[in-house]
C-alpha cells in the first residue's frame, strides 16, 4: 500500500506527514535515467521478483488468525535488553570496530574512528499512525539522543520499520549526514533534511564520509510508504569500508545471486549484518529465511568463513507469521550447519566482531516456549574459529551449497510482508 496521490490539493493538505514526498523535478529526471529504472519503476536484479503475497487468500487467513501460532508470534515475558549507556560507547572499540544492534534493523557501526547508524527507527509503531501498526516488543535500549554524535545515518529503503519518521525528526537537528538510496532523498527534504546533508546513490555508486566509502548495493526488494506504490524511490544494501575494516548490510532483501558478485567486488567483510526474519513462503522473493541469510552471507565472503554474521530484523516487531524466536532458532541451526561464526547480542549490546569472544547466547529462549522438536545446540564459533584452513574453508562451501535446498519450516507461515508497508 504505497505511493497514494490526492485528487486535489484540498485532499492533499489532509495527507499524513509519515507518507513523505514522492520525488520530483531533477530527483525524478535522475531516477528516470538510471538503468535500473525501467516501464516507469525501478527493477530488482534477475528475474521477475513478486512483493505482495502470493498463494491462496483462504490459506494465508488460516495461518495469519490461527489462535494458537498468533501466541507464538510474540515472547511470553520480558524481552531482556542491554542496559546501554553512552559510557558503554564513549570509549573507542579497541579493535577498531564495533557494533551495537538496536533491534531490529538498526545498528550503530563505530568503524575506524567513524560513527555510521543503519536504519534508526526509535518509533513506538513502524506506521504511518500513531494508533495502529506493529508496535515494538521491546523498549529501545537508550535514547537517540544518548548516542552521541553520529557521523552518516544510512537508510536501506523507505518503508517504515527502516526509514522512521520520529527518529529522523529528532536527527534533524544534529548535523549528522544521511546516505540514502536515489528517491529516498525526497522523504527526508520533506521532513526539514537540508539537501546538503544529503548523500542520494543509485546502485554501485559510492560516496567519502570522512575516511569511509559508502557503497550502495543490489537488494531484492521494493518500495513505498502511502497508499499506493509508485516504485520511484530505490532500495539497497550498503557496503562500509574504512582504511582497516568492512562490513556490511542487507537491508531488506530477497537471496539473489548478487551476493556474490558484491562479495567479489567489496568483500571480504570483517562483518555482515543480514536480514533473517519476517519471511514467508508467501513472499519468497523479498524477505530471507535464516537458511538463506546463512547463504547470502557466505556469499558475500566468497564461500569463505571469514568474519561474523550479525543476524537483524527479528524479535523488535511482529511483521510475519512464524514464531517470534524462530528468526533467531534458525541462524543458530544455520551456523551450526556451515560452521560459520554469529553474534547473538541482546538488543543494545555492544560488541567487537574481530575481538575472541563475541556474545552468543540465544538470550531469547527464557522468552518463548520452546519449539516442537527441541532447539539446535549453540556453538561458539568467533575469533580463533575464524581463521579456518583452507581445507576447512572448502568444505563449509560444500555444506553451503546445500543451504538452499533446507525446507522451510513448518511454522514458516504466512503473514502480510509490509504491514502498512512496514516490512
């Protein structure tokens, strides 16, 4: 539900902020010269991708309202969360990076001396309303304002669990720049972003905020934040690359081969930060099983088990249909499976990925009831366990090459994929 145009400007006075501004003048003229643009939309790389859900109408309902699955879709108690304060993040990472998952997608990525924020959304609700909408499950870990300074805030796409109206009000008034994808721009003008704090990228183009390359990057996706989906603001992932580290992340996206190639081009990344929930058998195309995010990530390694994979968008709202823990129990089987190393933080834990040790306890499971078949086993595998021989490093690719042919599991399920465009 995306991109709605009011008949008159009367009408038009009544639309809601949070829907933002479609773009326009030589915003448009540029969207409508990139090659990814085509018939009046942007494209996704490779064939023909489907974003709304697909499969029998009869058949999702019966899996969306089934009393029993919809208790599962969220925790039982109290979600625990990091008791972060700016002194946790005030010293600088003694390895030179660090990372501090915020829940669901957002992050905050200390990276050689630079400070860049990935899809900040400090809203209550991911909607366009402050009354209805997928409302958080837990308590963001800390004020945005207790950050501190933010060198570039990185969006991913426009939909409103990525691109949120509250935090990007309360960021206005910092001087804090903001990389986006090509369109996106048009939203944040509109909500008092001045245009030279703007940094707008097609896909594989790049841009030096202080001593990093931002790179935005295929993802298979889409678009939209009204009533109706116009196509014309762009999704993407995003490459980080500093003078001693790299890492990544996915945004929102469906597996595609592309991965590979962006591996191969930007990688290897001392971490990757991979969506693995909210996905569906209905809508295969744009959101990620864990199985799949395991893949996509050692794609983008070059099939090597180098650095870690931080597991995101799960466990800060309900969006699909499969259990809340699910997201989180699939990346461990996941891991397990390939042999590569994840962090596991609570929402708002700092970590160093290259550092020995990173957090990896499922700290979800004293949350939820536990899963018929019981729970995979949990293996620490970071630091040491990084520096594979090359022996090993090949047959984790073997392993790897069958993460595809994983079936779903069962209470994979349905659900609506972008809940007032949320996903």
């Amino acid at each position: 539900m995306t991109g709605f145009r009011f008949p008159s400007s009367g009408l038009r006075a009544l639309r809601p902020a949070a829907f933002g501004a479609d773009p326009s003048g030589e915003r448009l003229a540029r969207i409508r010269r990139s090659p990814h643009f085509k018939d009046g939309v942007f494209q996704n790389p490779g064939e023909k991708t489907g974003t709304r859900p697909s499969g029998s109408a009869v058949e999702f309902a019966k899996l969306y309202f089934d009393k029993e699955e919809r208790a599962r879709r969220a925790p039982n108690g109290t979600v625990p969360v990091h008791a972060t304060t700016l002194a946790d993040i005030a010293k600088p990472p003694a390895t030179g990076l660090r990372l501090t998952w915020m829940g669901h997608s957002s992050v905050l990525a200390e990276i050689d001396g630079q400070r860049v924020l990935f899809d900040p959304v400090w809203g209550e609700r991911c909607s366009p309303f402050s009354f209805a909408g997928p409302k958080r499950l837990h308590p963001v870990p800390l004020p945005l304002a207790a950050l501190g300074p933010v060198d570039v805030v990185v969006i991913s796409h426009d939909h409103y669990d990525h691109l949120d109206l509250p935090s990007i009000k309360a960021l206005a008034g910092t001087d804090t720049l903001f990389a986006v994808p090509l369109g996106v721009g048009a939203h944040l003008e509109h909500w008092g972003i001045s245009a030279d704090r703007l940094r707008e990228l097609d896909w594989h183009e790049a841009t030096k905020v202080g001593g990093l390359t931002l790179t935005a990057t295929p993802a298979r996706h889409f678009c939209g934040r009204g009533l109706r989906n116009t196509q014309h603001t762009l999704w993407a992932s995003w490459v980080v690359a500093g003078d001693e580290h790299r890492i990544y992340h996915s945004g929102d996206t469906g597996y595609f081969e592309g991965f590979r190639d962006i591996g191969a081009e930007h990688g290897p990344f001392d971490a990757t930060m991979v969506q693995i929930g909210a996905y569906s058998e209905f809508w295969p195309d744009i959101h990620m099983t864990p199985e799949e995010g395991m893949r996509a990530h050692l794609d983008l390694q070059g099939g090597q088990p180098h650095g870690v994979m931080l597991p995101i968008h799960w466990a800060t709202f309900n969006l699909a249909a499969h259990a809340w823990s699910e997201p989180g129990e699939g990346t461990v089987a996941a891991s397990r499976a390939v042999g590569a190393p994840i962090a596991l933080p609570q929402p708002g834990e700092p970590f160093e990925p290259t550092a020995e040790t990173v957090p990896t306890d499922p700290w979800w499971r004293g949350v939820t009831l536990e899963p018929a078949g019981g729970r995979p086993a949990v293996e620490t595998l970071t630091g040491a366990a990084i520096k594979t021989t090359a022996d090993s490093a090949t047959k984790n690719q073997a392993k790897a090459d069958t993460v595809s042919d994983v079936p779903r599991s069962a209470d994979g399920g349905a659900g609506d994929p972008e809940t007032l465009s949320a996903g």
